[in-house]
C-alpha cells in the first residue's frame, strides 16, 4: 500500500538486508519486492493461483515491451493500497508518452476481478502496430518502462524510480503479472512501502518483444531448434525437443551428438542408409553397383573413401572429407539438411492463426506485428516486403523486391545436380564414405530421411506428405548415409511436429501467393 511518507530516517541498508534475495534494486539502494505484512503479498497471490514464482529472485523489470496477439485480456487481480488506479496501454515509440497517449484498459475505482477482454488492442484505431507498454493511470502515473518514470537526481547514481514489477506467468502462455506501486515520486524522495502489491493485473495474449521467434540454440541435432523466451536477463533461445537416449534409423541425430543414426538397430542383413534399413552389401543378394565396393560394415562406397575416417560434422567426397551441406544453395523456400535441399515445412499442418516458419508452427502476422520493413498480408497471416504486397507469382516463382523470380534462381544442387521446377534433380554418380547424397544404383535419385526434400525421378515415396525422391526405399547395396547435419534447425520430423505445432510467432513471407 502506498505510505503516508517514505521515512528518510529508516536504513535503507537494514531493508536491503532483509530483502537480500530480490533481484530489482531501487535507486537509492532499496532492494524490493519488501514484505509489508499483514497485507497480502505478492507470494500470496501466486501461491493462491497455482503459479511457480519466486516474489523476489524472479522480479525483474523486463520485458516492458509487449506485443498484443488477437486473445489479449487484462485482469485486475489484486489490490492493497486505499486508492484503485486503473491501467493503460501506449505505444512504445522510445519516447515517453503523453497523457493523450494512454489509453485505457481498466477504469479507475473498478473492482479486484474487472476484466477487460472487449476491443483488442491490435484492433484500436490508436494502434500504430508496434510494440506497447502498459502504465498506472488514475492518480498517480508509473509506466512498465522505467525510463518514463521519475528520475531521482538525489541518488548516487542518479536513475528512474522503479514503480512496476514484470512477473512471467508459470501457468499461462503468453501472459504476466504487472505489478504496481501506486504512491508520488519526486527527485528526492519515493513515497512508497516498496512491496509491489498496491495494484496488480494480469495480462494475457502478449509476447515480450523478441520473443516467440524459432532460434538455432547452437547445439546439434534435434536440439537445435528453438523459440525465443523472455526471462530476467533478457530474450534467451530455448530448445523445443531434448536428445533421445538412443538413435533411430531416421536420417535424425537424435542424440544431439552431431552424428546421424550411429548404432541405430535394422533387422538381420540390413544396415541404416539415409534414414531407412536396406539390404546390407555384404550379403549377395544385393552386390555393389556402379563401380562401388563393399565397406566393413555393409554399406557400398567410392572406393577412395573406402579407408578414409572423416570428424564429426564431415562426409567423404571422391577421397576428401567435407561437410554435407558445403557450397549447396538450395532452391527457395528450400534448406540443406544431411546433405539434401528440402522445405522445412512440408508436411507441416499448423493450428489456426499459425504460420510455419522454418519447420516450427508460429503465430501469423494477423495476431503478431511483423518486423521493421515489412508488411502483413492478412490472407496468409504472412509478413511480406512493401514492394510484394498484392503480388501474386506463378507456380515454381516468389516474389522479390516486387518481381517474380524463378524457384531455382542462384540455386547449387547437392552433387551437382540440375535444379528444375524448384526442385534439385539426381547429380552424377558421387558417393559420400559416411553419408550424403548419392546416385543409387539403378539409376535412382537422391535417397533422402523421412519428410526430406523433393526430387525426381522414382517410384517410391519418402515422406507420406512429399513428392518421390527418385531412389527406391530399398536399393540393391546399403550406400552410406550422412553422419552429420548441417543448418541452422534439424530436419523436423512428422512425430516433431506436433511438438512444434503449439509454439507462437510469425513467418517471413517467402513465396507471394502460395
């Protein structure tokens, strides 16, 4: 609750040592949240609404920037001060806003309970489609932005008062805790008890900014892909899918260990090629072909690779060790994963209001502002530039700088292959000794892992949700399939997928009109 007057005369050192968790520290040395008993605190609301939140290490002041998704809702949840002030919200250009720019979400004297859920922010005219803050209003008048609030030029040093603590929620998506103290301040003097429970709300159907976006984590793998959370420190890239103990025969490093399929299990006489058990070479019944010899461990190979260990992360081209993925440029929309382009997001079936974006399932630029220099079109609930909005482009063309350019524009195929109808086709004949693409025997195409990219030129089809890549499930030799990934996300599985299908952001628009 707000005090009659902030006492100069009690320590401020003896309230910081008995707050010396917190994490959030004023500028003349307070540490707050402070524990103002008999009345309910801060600790007392999360614990009554399930919520796993330490009310001091868990304080922060960011994020205090917010972008509003379409379900946005505005709670007041708890007050202990005589005064009821109502909340604000603004957008935040960099400058403090004025009175004119709050507006408001709760009145003023509304009941602890009041939600506002009526006309979302994103569809009020006084939205400039940016990121908001939320503000105090009523009274006195604290921003979730400090940089607004009152600077104390008595302090050493000098800095803005802290009037407003973010809390992430721990039982709800996207929402968090904005938590107020509602008293004066000036230059000098801060007339506050310091425990954040004067007035606090609950908002929902927001994203901090810079948050919710898919990510490389930096590890390999499966766990490369991630979403960007918020947290104390600042956005940090989370990974959606921890390591498996083991590896399946699924062209996947399952493991995260930057290898792909190692010790993964096939019946008797088969072997792991390319993410599929085939015939093992070192059985008669399916002999090397094409002028490839027949490893140790059943898989045919160039035979200048036949002796070559490669690292981690490299395959053996010809005799020489490379990475999968070196000097591949994939067709647009597509990405070099183990050594084959692909689209990340074929097969990938989103929720309503979802885009995909790299494999992962996100929010479309209908609930979520796009980034600077970009546009939304409200059909795809995709971000596009300026100069592709209205512009629709054929079948195997995306549009760029507001022209239509071919799929296979600039593209450098896996093995040297040819790229047509925004597609890689066979290369040559190339082997790779631990993995990669090669020219099956038979004449097939590139044998590529469940829910790969597409070629041409087969019968059987990999992925249920994909065009045939040319070489059958099962070729006469098991040729060696690729022992590392290469991207900046893993090749996401059908199973993955629906891990994926729950997480919120945009797309970039790649291909107007599709």
């Amino acid at each position: 609750m707000r005090c009659a007057a902030f006492l100069a005369a009690v320590s401020a050192v003896t309230l910081a040592a008995a707050t010396a968790a917190a994490s959030v520290t004023e500028p003349n040395g307070l540490s707050v949240p402070i524990d103002s008993s008999p009345e309910i605190q801060l600790y007392t609301l999360f614990s009554q609404r399930g919520e796993n939140i330490n009310w001091q290490t868990d304080a922060h002041t960011t994020p205090n920037q917010f972008s509003p998704l379409c379900g946005f809702t505005a709670t007041y949840v708890l007050n202990q001060a005589g005064s009821h002030f109502g909340l604000a919200w603004y957008n935040d250009t960099g400058t403090k806003p004025t009175a004119a720019d709050l507006h408001q979400l709760v009145a003023a004297n509304s009941p602890v309970g009041t939600t506002f859920n009526g006309t979302q922010i994103k569809n009020d005219p006084n939205y400039s489609g940016g990121v908001v803050g939320f503000a105090l209003i009523g009274g006195e008048t604290h921003y979730t932005n400090d940089a607004y609030d009152t600077i104390c030029t008595g302090c050493n040093p000098m800095g803005p008062w802290i009037t407003a603590l973010i809390y992430a929620s721990t039982v709800t998506p996207d929402a968090y805790y904005i938590c107020f103290e509602d008293g004066s301040t000036s230059a000098t003097s801060w007339n506050n008890d310091g425990d954040f429970n004067d007035d606090v709300y609950f908002v929902t159907g927001i994203e901090c900014s810079g948050g919710g976006q898919p990510c490389d984590t930096g590890k390999q793998g499966i766990c490369a892909a991630g979403i960007t959370q918020c947290s104390s420190s600042g956005v940090t890239c989370q990974e959606i899918s921890p390591p498996a103990p083991t590896e399946t025969c699924n062209g996947v490093d399952d493991n995260c260990n930057g290898m792909v399929d190692e010790g993964a299990v096939c019946p008797d006489e088969e072997v792991c090629d390319q993410g599929k058990c085939v015939g093992s070479c070192a059985s008669s019944e399916f002999p090397c072909q094409g002028g490839l010899v027949c490893s140790s461990d059943g898989h045919c190979v160039d035979p200048s690779c036949l002796m070559v260990t490669c690292p981690s992360g490299q395959v053996c081209v010809s005799g020489t060790c490379k990475g999968p993925c070196d000097g591949v440029t994939c067709p647009h929309p597509q990405v070099c994963r183990v050594g084959v382009c692909l689209d990340p997001c074929a097969g990938v079936t989103c929720a309503a209001e979802q885009v995909c974006d790299q494999g992962v399932c996100v929010l479309g630029c209908n609930c979520q502002p796009c980034g600077q220099g970009e546009v939304c079109d409200s059909t795809s609930g995709q971000c596009e530039q300026p100069s592709c909005a209205g512009v629709t482009c054929a079948a195997g063309t995306y549009c760029i700088s507001g022209n239509c350019v071919d799929d296979c524009a600039g593209a450098i195929c896996p093995g040297g292959g040819a790229c047509m109808n925004g597609n890689c086709q066979p290369p040559p004949v190339s082997v790779l000794d631990a993995g990669g693409p090669i020219t099956a025997p038979e004449g097939g195409g590139i044998v590529a892992p469940d829910g790969g990219g597409a070629t041409s030129g087969g019968d059987a089809s990999v992925g249920d949700d994909l065009p045939p890549l040319g070489a059958p499930s099962h070729v006469g030799c098991g040729c060696r399939a690729v022992g590392d990934e290469t991207g900046a996300l893993p090749l996401i599985t059908l199973a993955g997928a629906g891990v994926l299908a729950g997480i919120v952001r945009r797309r970039r628009r790649r291909v107007a009109g599709r």
